[in-house]
C-alpha cells in the first residue's frame, strides 16, 4: 500500500467514526431521516475502503458492512415516511417495547459483525483453540455433539488480569463466526432507579435475540454480579437487576445468542451468576512465545528494520508484560523511529534499539496490579 493510500485509509476511517456517531445520536433523538443520510455516508465510506485493501476476506467483510449500513438507512427512511402519513393524536412518541421495529437504547452498541477475527491476534493460541472447541465446533457440528451429550456453550466467562486481551480476543471470536455484536461495559447497564437496571438487562438480552446470530460482551461483570451472601447489603435495584441476568442467561439455551464476560475479580462474583457461565476460561499474560506472536503482530505493518530487531530477546526482556503493555511498546518504538526521521534527512525503519528503548520506558502493568 502507498504511503497516498494509508493516508486516505486514515482519513475514510475517521470520516466513517464521525459519521457512524451522527447516524447513532441521530437514532437516539428519534431523527430516522437524519440517521438514514449518515448511515449512507457510512456506507460510501467503506466501500471507499474497500477499494483500498488487498484482502479478499478484508474487501468481502467491508462490502458486507456497507450493504448492511444501506439496509439500516433503508429501514430509517421507510420508518420515517410512516411516520410522516400517519395520524396521532400524541406529538411525543410513544415506545412500544414489544414491537420488533423499534430500536432500544442497546442498538448503539450492535455492530452487525466485527471487522477481525483470529488472524489478527497475536499469540493466545491456547485461547483460541478452547474457544474454536467449546464454541465454534459445536454450533458448526451440533448433531456430533449431541451424540456425546455435549450441546452448545452459550455462557463464557473469561477471568485475569486486566490487558490480557479478554475483550480484543472477544471482537475476534464475533469476527470470526460472523455474529452480529455487542459490547457493554458494567456503568451501561447500572442505575440508581429501582427497577431500570434491571429493564436494562432486560433490554440487552432482547436485543441479542432479536439480532441472532449474536455475541454480547460485559466487562466488568463483577460491577453487577458481585456475591449477595454477606459483605455490604444490596440495594433493591442491584438485586433486581442480578436477578433478571439470572434469568435471562437461563433463556439461551434454545438461542443463537453467546454471551461472553469478563472481570479481573473472579472471587467476586456471585455463586449463581458464576454457574450459568458453561464455560470458565481463564486468560493469563503471554508466555515468552505469545509476546513474541503479539509483538510480531503490531509491526506487521510498520516499517521494520527486518536485520536489527531480534524478537525473541524482546519477548524474553518482557515476562510479565500483558499485550496492552506490548502494544504501548510498539507505539513508543514507532515514535522514537519517527522522531529520528523528522530530525534528519534519512528515513529510519522501527529498529531493536527503539523497542529496547521503548521496553525500558514501559512499566509491567501487572506489576501495579500485584501491588
């Protein structure tokens, strides 16, 4: 790719962010026109970006995109046509929960599939291949799996440190089997209003649904799950809204709908909630050969001094760094480089003497952590 061309890339991609969150407030303000012209500036975008690729599996995931930001563009104009011809005696919308044409408050986070999957994680090969058997294989093969008494997982809790990856390895897990998406944190679905967190949960999981084949991602489930047995007393609404996620993971079982968590507090979690996740993973830093995978995989695309970076003594100087902490690297690696070509005449590839550089600038995040 010409240096024109990664150029324009950033360019689109930030036009596609600014248009994507103008198409969303759009939604919230209950403007389908306005959130219908946004979305088809979305979609003109990406097909833009998909001239600019060379993959074949990167050029056929961006035009599915835009065929499904034209769709939703579509659905927005002839809502609002409907709108416009119809009589009410009411000037302020009234939201029907039950009706499946109308968009709740969890649409801003569904995307209709992430945009990676495996092949863009570095490292993590355990993970992957845990996910790939326990997830993947039985929605691919499900009657050899019945035949061992073996159904689909449809509850994953993933549980470490923080920037370890639980949430990166996740969007590529919906890559990868092509589900729609949505990604939530803890403060999302929380309120001090008796009974609203709990229709937030509510909401979610009726999203999910109405949106299979989908994948939903909580982090931080330890904010909303926490242990009811001892310790502070819980509010009416905190148990309102364990209860109702009680009840709406016991609903998946007959779903396309996988819900994966994530917490770096696993003690902290309530015994009930703990066991409606069929499947616990644990997800600790690299070894020696994942932070060489990592490493490798976020100067792919760099320019790289391909005689004098040795990554195996990089990988080996950063036990207990996390892929966060070696993404940090790479960046401050790319700044030196950088720099140096700024200052001179000369342009300069990423070189071990920056990533060295960078490594000692970089402090194990997992260190703080322990502390």
């Amino acid at each position: 790719m010409s240096l024109g061309d990664s150029t324009r890339k950033e360019i689109l991609k930030k036009n596609y962010s600014k248009y994507r969150s103008r198409a969303e407030t759009a939604q919230e303000e209950e403007n389908p026109e306005e959130a219908a012209r946004f979305y088809r500036k979305c979609a003109d975008v990406v097909k833009q970006l998909a001239d600019l690729e060379d993959s074949e599996k990167i050029i056929r995931k961006r035009k599915q995109l835009a065929q499904n930001l034209a769709e939703a563009a579509d659905d927005l104009e002839a809502k609002a046509e409907k709108a416009s011809t119809e009589s009410t005696s009411d000037s302020k919308r009234v939201s029907s929960p039950s009706s499946d044409d109308e968009p709740t408050d969890t649409d801003r986070y569904l995307v209709e599939s992430p945009d990676i999957d495996f092949d863009d994680v570095g490292g993590m090969e355990d993970l992957k291949q845990t996910l790939i058997e326990s997830i993947i294989n039985p929605l691919e093969q499900p009657e050899l799996y019945d035949r061992y008494g073996l159904g689909t997982v449809n509850g994953v809790l993933l549980y470490g440190p923080p920037g370890t990856g639980k949430t990166f390895i996740t969007r590529a897990l919906a890559g990868k089997m092509g589900f729609s998406y949505i990604e939530l944190e803890a403060s999302d679905l929380t309120s001090s209003l008796v009974g609203e967190a709990a229709d937030n949960v509510a909401d979610v999981f009726e999203a999910a649904k109405a949106n299979q084949p989908c994948l939903v991602f909580l982090d931080e489930i330890d904010a909303i799950a926490t242990e009811r047995s001892g310790g502070m007393q819980k509010t009416m609404s905190e148990s309102q809204m364990i209860t109702q996620f009680l009840t709406e993971m016991s609903s998946l079982g007959d779903t396309d709908v996988v819900f994966v968590a994530a917490t770096n507090l696993p003690d902290e979690i309530d015994g009930a909630a703990w066991r409606r996740f069929d499947k616990r993973i644990e997800v600790p830093p690299p070894e020696a050969d994942g932070r060489r995978a990592v490493l490798a995989k976020h100067l792919e695309d760099r320019p790289v001094g391909e005689d004098h970076v040795d990554l195996d003594k990089l990988a080996h100087s950063t036990e207990g760094y996390t892929p966060s902490d070696l993404s940090i690297i790479v960046d401050e690696a790319a700044r030196q480089a950088l720099r140096e070509t700024r200052q001179g005449d000369t342009f300069h590839p990423i070189g071990q003497q920056h990533l060295e550089y960078a490594v000692t600038e970089t402090d194990a995040s997992l260190e703080a952590w322990d502390n």
